[in-house]
C-alpha cells in the first residue's frame, strides 16, 4: 500500500480542495455538525451542492461506465469523500448513490436500472434507508414489517425507525419479511418505496441535539407494484448485506474529526492557561495520532476493495476506530475548554461558537449508526480472528 497519494490522486485532490474554496461557504459548512438540523437555506444549499457535484460527475464517479458512472477507482473515490468530509462539504454522502444504485446496479433489471439511476446520477431524487425497526437493529433479521402478494402489487404494514433523512427523502429502501414461515433470513424481501404512497407516515424524531436528523415510519397498508421488488423474493437479505458492508467501509467519520482537531489544536494555542498544560497537550497529541490511525485503516479497506478483495473484519476494524475516535473526540473538546463547551451554539461567549457543544452532543451516535461498536467486535472476533460464535 502507498502511503502518499499517487500523482494522479494528488491533482484530483488539488482539484477538489479548488472546487471546494471556489464553491463552498467554508466557514458556515466546516463548523456544522451532520447529526444537526438542516435549516431550509441549509436544506436549498446542499441540494444546489449536490447538483454541481453532479454536474461535475463526481457524485457518481465510483459507478461503472455502463451506467453512467466514471468508473473510479476506489482510492480516488476515498481521497473525494476525503477532501468532502474534511470541508464539512453537504451533500456528497448520498443514500441513494451509496446505497440504493450499488444495489440496483447488482439485482435490478434493466427496466429498474433504467427507471431509478438516472435520477440518483443527476441528485434528482433523494434516498433514504428504511431498515431497523423498533425489535430489529443489530439482529435486522428479525424484523417484523411483512409484505404480502396480492395480484401486481405488495400490501405492506409495519413500522421502521431512526431512518435519516426521510423527510426530505422521497424514496427509500425497504426490507420486509414475505414469508413468515421461513428461516428469518430467508423470508426478507428487498424493494424500493415512494415514500408518497398512501399509507406511508414519516414522523421526525427530535435527537438530543434539538435536531431532526432521523424520523420514525409507520406503513399502513402501504401497496407497492410489484415491479419494486428488487432481485428475487425473499433473497432480501443477501442484497441487504452489500448495503451493509458498503455503510462501514467509509472514511468520511474519520476525517469529520479534523477540522474539530485543528480548531481545538488552535484554542488551546491561542489560550496562555491551557498551552502549557501538560495533560491537554498529551490528549491532543493522543487524538492526532489516532486521527493519523484511523484514516490509513480507512486507506486500507479502500485498498483492499481495490485489489477487488472483500473487506469484511477489516471494515469493522476501520468502522470502530473512526467512530471510537468521533466519539473521544467529543470528549476532547469539552475537556478542552471545560464547562463553557456545554453552551449551544448562539449563546454569547459560547467557546468555537458551540461546535464543542454540538460535537460532545453527536458524539455518542457515532458508535451506534450503520452497527454498534459491540455488533463489529463480535465480527472482528469471529471473521477475523477466526474465534468461535459461542
Ligand atoms: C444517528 C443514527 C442514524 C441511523 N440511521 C439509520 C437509517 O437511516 N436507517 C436505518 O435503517 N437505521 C438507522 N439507524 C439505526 C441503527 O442501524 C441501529 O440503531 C443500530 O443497528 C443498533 O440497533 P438498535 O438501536 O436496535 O440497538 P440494539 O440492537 O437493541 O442494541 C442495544 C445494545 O445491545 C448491544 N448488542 C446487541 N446485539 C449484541 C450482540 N450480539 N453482542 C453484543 N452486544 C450486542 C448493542 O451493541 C447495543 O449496545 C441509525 C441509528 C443512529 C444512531
């Protein structure tokens, strides 16, 4: 593995961080939170921003030619997410390139490739992820919201929680169980949802940030074409599981944390009482080196996907140790600057105008969302270490 960019990934990145002072308010991206709420200016801007990375073919560059991607290698696509998290950039995480395309891509027919990518290539569309439920997060495959055949269409009834984004999503990506009887893996079906459907209630879920980052979706006889199936009935789960893998491989959680580093590096700097203090300095010096840590593990599943391996313990080693660190980093900050880090964002005297506030207040989902740090130690422990289940 190279431990420096390619001259090929150097100019990219040059590239983007152009793009990125040109197109970007830095100072008002680079100091929000992704678990905070989205005012509707914020809300306009980041679809703007999705459009002209659309435009500039980067939002689906790591899709194949075929459907109307660049092809791009995995390393290039890690330095782009790279560049975008470290700007504090909106936008360039989508659900449904991420996610729902991949997915498509690999299960759909041809009339569903021709029906949905189009609109996720252009940011025309927004995905969300309709996958846990109120009994079914770690263990998903227990979930319970069931789809039932009738002639060309599915009734579904059900409910999923702590699905992000949906209420600005218009899609989703729904599980569901068809057949009942079935090992609990083996009777999941994967389809797309409009969330306009009748039948389909989206209720926000204020986090403890005051924010509506995630919401709770309730399906009430909810009757989708049957053509929304994607891949086979009740092969859901198998389909599923690239969705997963795909939410833990990314680098964008490690590199969240710099501009949160440098500004704590740059207080205690500036402040003749903490600059010399010898514990702050350490646990500064603790966080850089994690943070240096934590982004070649990122490096390395990218590498590995490169060389066209499966990252699987790997990924959940990457995983942990980015969010471990969002999480410490949180601390950090409020250790740092102490008491006045609890004041929000707004209020007078609040210290890096509340973004320690906001980043101790987020820190905490981090380690939960796209699987626990528990759920990815049990995966490093069996698939890696070859350790047994029970
Ligand atoms: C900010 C955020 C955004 C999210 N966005 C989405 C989304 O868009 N779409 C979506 O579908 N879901 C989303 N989720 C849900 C997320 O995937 C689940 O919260 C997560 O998988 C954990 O499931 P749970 O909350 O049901 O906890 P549980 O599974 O009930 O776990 C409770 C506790 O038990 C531990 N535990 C469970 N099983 C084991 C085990 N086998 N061994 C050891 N410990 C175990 C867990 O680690 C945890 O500490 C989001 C969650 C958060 C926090």
């Amino acid at each position: 593995m190279l431990f420096h960019d390619s001259p090929e990934h150097a100019a990219f990145r040059a590239e983007l961080r152009r793009f990125l002072a040109a197109e970007l308010p830095l100072s008002h991206w680079n100091m929000r939170n992704d678990r905070d709420h989205i005012t509707p200016d914020d809300a306009e801007f980041t679809c703007a921003f999705r459009k002209r990375l659309a435009a500039q073919g980067w939002l689906t560059m790591g899709w194949p030619k075929d459907f109307g991607g660049s092809g791009a290698s995995y390393m290039t696509q890690t330095v782009y997410m790279e560049e975008m998290s470290s700007a504090g950039a909106p936008g360039a995480y989508d659900q449904g390139v991420w996610l729902a395309g991949p997915a498509i891509m690999m299960h759909g027919t041809s009339a569903q490739q021709q029906r949905w990518l189009p609109e996720m290539r252009t940011a025309d569309v927004h995905w969300c992820q309709l996958f846990s439920e109120p009994g079914a997060g770690s263990d998903l495959a227990s979930l319970q919201t069931r789809a039932v055949r009738d002639g060309d269409e599915y009734v579904i009834n059900g409910q999923k929680i702590w699905t992000s984004g949906a209420t600005e999503a218009d899609w989703g990506i729904l599980l569901a169980r068809t057949d009942a009887d079935a090992p609990k893996h083996r009777g999941i079906s994967y389809f797309m949802l409009d969330l306009r459907t009748p039948g389909v209630t989206v209720r926000p879920l204020i986090n403890m940030m005051g924010s509506e980052h995630f919401t709770e979706v309730f399906l009430e006889d909810v009757r989708v074409p049957a053509d929304c199936l994607i891949g086979e009935e009740n092969r859901g789960w198998y389909i599923a599981t690239t969705t997963l893998d795909q939410e833990r491989s990314s680098i964008n959680r490690v590199v969240m944390t710099r501009s949160t580093l440098y500004a704590l590096i740059d207080y205690v700097r500036a402040m003749r009482t903490l600059r010399t203090r010898a514990e702050l300095r350490h646990e500064l010096a603790e966080r850089a080196l994690e943070f240096e840590i934590g982004r070649w593990l990122c490096y390395r599943v990218a590498q590995m996907q490169s060389e066209g391996k499966i990252p699987n313990a790997e990924a959940s080693v990457s995983k942990i140790f980015g969010t471990e660190l969002q999480r410490q980093m949180g601390i950090t900050g409020l250790r740092v600057v102490g008491m006045p880090g609890l004041l929000e964002p707004g209020t007078p005297l609040a210290p890096l105008q509340g973004r320690v506030e906001r980043w101790a207040m987020a820190a905490p989902s981090y380690t939960i969302a796209g699987g626990t740090s528990e759920v990815n130690r049990n995966i490093v422990a069996t698939r890696g270490l070859g350790l047994p289940r029970d």
